[in-house]
C-alpha cells in the first residue's frame, strides 16, 4: 500500500529505466519529482506554443499588410509616372 497521497504506477521496465537515467541527469530525488518536473515543461512547451501561434498570426497579418503597402507604393509610383 502506496503512503498516503501516493499511488502506484506500473512502468515498462525500459521506460523506467529511462526515467531513472534522466532523474538522475537532472538531479532530482525521485521517479515523482521527475514527473512533476515533466509535467511542469509540458505546461510551459503548451503555453509557448501558444504563443508562438500568437506570433506567426501576428507575422500573417503584418505580411499582408506590407503587400497592401507595396501595392498601394507601386500603383501610385505608376501613376506618377504617367503624369510626371
């Protein structure tokens, strides 16, 4: 029986292997700490790649505008050469 707050968990033998060589990498004191920290970066990487998507939205947008600028440069440069 697991102490109080704890529970088992069943792992493949090579995946807690695994675990145990990046726990130690770490330097954490136990299998749960490192869960708790890869839980952590997981919440952070999510919340970066919201970001992110926020970012290249933004970078869309301002690209679209540039063109209309462009556009809007080129289509008055002509005009002005016509009459100029």
């Amino acid at each position: 029986m697991p102490p109080r707050g704890y529970a088992n968990l069943s792992v493949r033998r090579d995946l807690l292997d695994k675990l145990q060589r990046l726990r130690e990498e770490l330097q954490l004191g136990s299998i749960s700490d490192l869960l708790a920290h890869l839980l952590a970066e997981h919440t952070r990487c999510e919340k970066l790649e919201e970001r992110l998507r926020a970012v290249e939205k933004r970078l869309e947008e301002l690209e679209a505008t540039n063109r209309k600028l462009y556009l809007a440069v080129k289509t008055l440069l002509e005009e002005h050469q016509k009459h100029g």
